[in-house]
C-alpha cells in the first residue's frame, strides 16, 4: 500500500495545480466510506487512509498530462507516502 493513482481524460486545458487539487479531493472524498467503529483495512476508503495514515509525514506527487490528436488530454496524477527505510 501507500500508493494512490487518479487518472482522467479531458478536452480542456488543465493547470498541474487544478489536476493535484482535485486528485487529493477525490482521495479524500472517499472518508465516506471509511468506518471509524472498525478501523483495519477498508479498500473504497484506501486513497484516503494513505493521505491521513497517522505514520505519514510525507507524500511526493508527480504529474503527467499528455495531448493526443483527437484534443483528448490523458492526465495522471502518483501520490506515494513516504516510508523508513528498513533491514
């Protein structure tokens, strides 16, 4: 775990900073299914357990957003927290 992955098709222009921001708000728009009374692994709140996992300090973002013929943007937005190095 620890990887989020959100991936959208659009025929308008995106800024990096709009792509991010509704990334983060589609992971954390899934706190509607995490249940409180049962905190163990719940996969349709899994985007967001990775942002508010209370070990998190960190979490890198990288972006990609690609232009093809037919004026479709493919855009890809990695979000993966930081983990201790172990062993």
């Amino acid at each position: 775990g620890g990887e989020n992955i959100y991936f959208i098709w659009s025929t308008s222009d995106v800024s990096e900073e709009e792509l991010a921001r509704n990334a983060m708000k589609a992971f954390y728009e899934e706190i509607k299914y995490y249940n409180y009374n049962r905190p163990q692994l719940q996969l349709r709140a899994a985007h967001f357990t990775n942002l508010v996992w209370k070990s998190v300090e960190k979490m890198g973002v990288g972006l990609y957003m690609g232009r093809y013929t037919n004026n479709h943007g493919a855009c890809n937005v990695v979000a993966n927290k930081e983990r201790p190095a172990t062993g």
